[in-house]
C-alpha cells in the first residue's frame, strides 16, 4: 500500500519527478562520463599501441610508463638495439606535445609500415615531403580535413598526404626528422619500438637489454598495454573523487529541494496520514521510499545520458576523447547517487515525521 | 456500557501571553452505540474536545478515558497507537488522498492499522449502503463533495473503530446531501451498533442524534 502512495505521488507530480530524476541522473553521467572516458582513452591508447606490431619497446631513462614522452633519448640506442642478433627491425619514434593530451609523431614511414603491417589509407597515400602529415581517420573527422588540406601545428602548416583507419598508435605523424628539427631535438627521440624474431624470446631479450642499458625502462608490448590502466594514473583517481564527491552533493542538493518542497506542498496529507494512526516511522518509510525510487529513476536516466554522452564525444571530437561504456560502475554511481539522495532526504523527512497533526490537517 | 467518561476535562492553550481556556471541566459520558451531537458556537471549545477525544492533542487536566484506555497519561506514541485503533474521523473537508483512489483511500487506513486481510462481507454492505461500491476506483476529485464524505466515512470505520467522531461532517454540503449523510450516519449506528459523536453548530444536523448536548464557554451543558 505505501509504495502505491508512494508511485502516485511521483505520478501526480510527473514534471517534478522528471527534473528530479533528470537531476539526480546528471550526477550519474558525470562520473559515468568521467570514469567512461579515463578508461576509453586508456583502452584506446593501448589498441593503438597493439597497432604498432612491436614485440618491445625502450624508453627514456625516468620517463613515466603511460606519459606520451619527449624527445630525451640519444638516438644511438638505436645502433646498439639493432645489433642485438634476435632483433630483426628496430624504429625509433618521436613524440612532441601540441598542448593537452594532443601530441603529434614522427616515424621513419617505411620502418614504422613494415613493423605495424602497413597502413590502411582511407584517402591519398604516405609521408613523401617534408612538410607532409598523415592523420587518422577520426581526426581527420574532429577537424574536418581531407587529403590536401593544410593542417596548422608547432607553427606551420603541413599538407594532409593520407588518411589511415586509426589504430597506428598516434593520430597525427610527420617524418621524425622533420620533427627533430622543428624540436631543435636533432638526434633525440622518444622511444624505440622493437620486433623480434620470435615473440617467445621476448622476456629473455628484455633481460639481456636491461643488463647493458640499466636505466632504461624496457618493457614487452603486452607488459606495457597492462599497465595502461586508471590505477597507474594517481592524478585521474584523484579526479574521478572529486566527481564523485560533487555527484554526492548533486544528490544531496536535489533531493533536499525536491523533498522539502514535496513535505511543505503536502503538509495536509501528512496531517490526514497521522490522523489515521501512522507513526513517525510509517512518514519517514513513505518519504524514504519515494526517494530511493526517485535516486533509481534517476540512475537509469543518468545511465541512459551516458550513452548521450558517449554519442556526443563519438560525433564531436572522436579523435581527442574516447568514452567507454563501464558497465562496472553503474552500480557504483547508482550507489553513491542513492547515499547522496539519502542524506538529501533526512532531515525532510524528519520534519515531515515530527509535524504535528493537527497543525498539519489545518495546513491549507 | 460507558465507551467514553470524561471526567473535569480541561485545556489551556497559550496565545501570546494569553491563557486561553478551551475547556473548563467538561464531564460527559458516551454510552456505547450511543449518536450523540455536541452543537455549539464558533470558539465554544467543542472543536477542542474533538480533538482530545481524538488523541489529536493531549488535555490539561481532567481523566478521559475511551473504551476503558485513559487517555490522560498518554504520550504521542500512544495517541498515535490510540488514532490507528480506536478512533475513526471524518473531518467537514473530507481529508481524503488525492493521489488514491477510494480502494486506496479506504485501504491506506488499514494498512496502517497493520491489517492486511481483505474487506469482510459487513464492510461490503457497508459499502453498498455508503453508494460507493461502484466507485472503487476513482479518485476523490471524480466524486461529489457528497460522495467523497462517504469515503471519508468508510475510511473512518473501516478498522471497526470503538468511536467514530465526525467534524462538522456536513459543513460543506447543501442540503440533500447533509441529509444523506447524517441518515448514513445515524443508519450505520443503528445497524452497526457504531459508537457516533458528531461536533456541528447546525441544530438541524444535531436532530439526526440519539441525544444532543451544548457547549458553551468551554463547558458541556445538557441540551
């Protein structure tokens, strides 16, 4: 009986209920959205890191396991991996940051095609001029570009000569020693990507690497693909508390209106309900109940806004965000939307409770 | 059998700085199956007393006791549990859910009584008498000022109260339908054997009673 009073109380107030709904659901979506797009990109950094083909990769000395880098290794390595007799191709890459997560890439084109398998052209073809850029085919997407347009980045413009299906490990390349120059870097690079003569060897390499350059972080293709994970990024867990701690306060906020309002505009029926007999606990179970079901509510809608949200990045900006769907969180963000959609409702709910009748029945 | 024995009953409220006295010892006894009218001006005190009676708000001083409970020493848990058991109102403006259908209006009453069972064969008839059975399922704003008293009275007396105490019941009714409700009423005591005590200022609403008393300044006098 109560959670019938209950449902035709959200009925009777279906705008009321849809905003509050709507509301709580924001705060879904946003850690939704949040931990959707940490772990999307993470996901898509580590496809496009399978993408490449390599069995190993050497890094800088200090640099961070899923940091994109600089251009801080003497490119001599490269002679010294080469020479190690199980290696039978070797590429070097240059990362340069073009602000925010965006970075652009240079390759040795012919290199970097035979170890990855080649690329998939959608449009136009390879790297042939100095001033040639190819890009992916969601960046191309994001920006609008087609082969022959002029893309303007590290203050100049480079001519798009093809367009690949993404999944080559960046979005942006140019010839690395274009980039070695533009980065007054000549000599340096970032990292070397290594294929082997037999991927069962890989671990047995890697030692036998690590033994003559120590202070080289040397890590197998799949070793490094693990590690592109929300836990290794203290700077996101962080984030993703903060968002969550605002959801908890949304809620809060939310439903504190929603239900204060609900008590005051309902004052009379309060009043009737314990002129029949109903006990503080029955007006807080009402109350309790009609929140939880408007937190539910509000954690499918906000479920649902997550596939929005999702949709939005895929037709806005596909090459800069990638949102996943984390299905492992829909219990996590309904459960912290409900606690905050409790805590929203105690101390309605206690008023309502603790309202005398009879000041409650002549309520008009 | 005495069902209610009010004995030197009185209330004070405080209105500013002012004592008010609602209730300057009031002594009355309710037989069981009695239907008594307690008429009276505005500010007579008569609504005070409906609402001690009905454990809506607690006496100053005096003995009351319904159904043998006093009700003097209770605290709000036990005017809660007294509400839930032993007293069925219907108040002049229906006080009925609009949320709720008329099952559910009835229903909600029981359900907070704890009771679970479904309506008996009586209470059918009842509400065959009430000319509601058929309209179940609609909600108060579908029924006639009329109509919905009658849930009103159905919701009061679906728990077999001991008393059933009704708010000026009429108050907002013309006349065919005051009639029709008072007949119900002083039908259901009849038949039933329900306990009645009706508050209105309308003579002609207090003729529908077995007996009628007069408050006046806070004090019962026989009618």
């Amino acid at each position: 009986m109560v959670y019938k009073l209950v449902y035709e109380n959200l009925k009777h107030r279906p705008v009321r209920t849809l905003l509050s709904s709507l509301a709580i659901g924001l705060g879904v979506t946003m850690m939704l959205a949040l931990v959707g797009v940490g772990e999307g990109m993470l996901e898509d950094q580590a496809n496009r890191a399978r993408g490449v083909g390599a069995d190993l990769v050497v890094r800088a000395p200090g640099s961070s396991v899923v940091g994109m880098g600089s251009l801080s290794m003497n490119q001599k390595i490269l002679d010294y991996v080469r020479a190690q007799k199980q290696v039978t191709l070797a590429t070097p890459i240059g990362v340069h940051s073009t602000g925010g997560v965006s970075s652009i890439m240079g390759i040795n084109y012919d290199e970097f095609a035979a170890m990855s398998g080649g690329f998939r052209f959608r449009e136009g073809g390879k790297l042939t001029a100095p001033d040639d850029v190819i890009i992916d085919d969601l960046y191309a997407r994001e920006k609008k570009l087609k082969v022959g347009s002029l893309l303007h980045t590290m203050n100049r413009d480079w001519r798009v000569s093809g367009i690949f299906a993404s999944g080559k490990l960046a979005r942006v390349m140019i010839p690395l020693t274009v980039l070695q120059e533009l980065a007054s870097a000549n000599g340096k690079i970032t990292m070397i990507y290594v294929k082997l003569d037999n991927p069962a060897n890989t671990q047995a390499v890697i030692n036998a690497m690590k033994q003559d350059l120590p202070e080289y972080p040397i890590y197998a293709m799949e070793e490094l693909i693990k590690q592109f994970s929300v836990n290794n990024l203290p700077e996101l867990k962080a984030f993703i508390g903060v968002v969550v701690s605002l959801a908890v306060l949304f809620g809060f906020l939310v439903v504190f209106l929603a239900m204060y309002t609900a008590v005051l505009e309902r004052t009379r029926e309060i009043g009737i309900l314990k002129a029949l007999g109903a006990g503080p606990g029955y007006v807080l179970g009402i109350l309790l109940r009609e929140t939880v079901l408007l937190a539910i509510i509000g954690s499918l809608c906000g479920i649902a806004m997550s596939y929005g949200t999702r949709w939005l990045i895929a037709t806005f900006i596909p090459a800069s965000m990638v949102q996943a769907i984390v299905y492992s969180w829909w219990p996590i963000a309904s459960l912290i939307t409900l606690a905050g959609a409790i805590l929203g409702v105690l101390y309605p709910a206690l008023k309502a409770a603790r309202q005398d009748a009879l000041d409650s029945l002549s309520y008009d | 059998m005495a069902i209610i024995e009010i004995d030197n009953l009185r209330k004070t409220f405080r209105s500013g700085d002012v004592d008010v006295h609602a209730l300057r010892g009031v002594n009355l006894v309710v037989q069981k199956g009695e239907f008594l009218a307690v008429v009276g001006r505005s500010g007579s005190g008569k609504s005070t007393l409906f609402h001690i009676l009905g454990g809506l708000t607690p006496p100053t001083s005096g003995t009351i006791k319904i159904d043998g409970q006093s009700l003097t020493s209770l605290d709000e848990a036990g005017r809660t549990r007294l509400r839930r058991n032993s007293v069925g109102f219907v108040f002049q403006k229906y006080n009925l859910l609009p949320t709720l259908t008329v099952r559910d209006n009835i229903d909600i009453a029981r359900d907070i009584a704890g009771r679970s069972e479904p309506w008996d064969a009586t209470f059918l008839e009842v509400l065959e008498l009430l000319g509601i059975a058929q309209k179940l399922d609609r909600k108060p704003r579908q029924l006639s000022g009329g109509e919905q008293q009658r849930v009103a009275i159905a919701r009061a007396i679906v728990n077999q109260p001991a008393i059933l105490l009704a708010d000026e019941p009429t108050g907002n009714l013309d006349t065919e339908n005051s009639n029709m409700v008072l007949d119900l009423l002083r039908h259901l005591n009849k038949k039933t054997g329900q306990t009645v005590l009706m508050i209105t200022h309308d003579p002609e609403a207090a003729a529908f009673a077995d007996r009628t008393v007069q408050m006046r300044d806070g004090e019962l006098h026989s009618a």
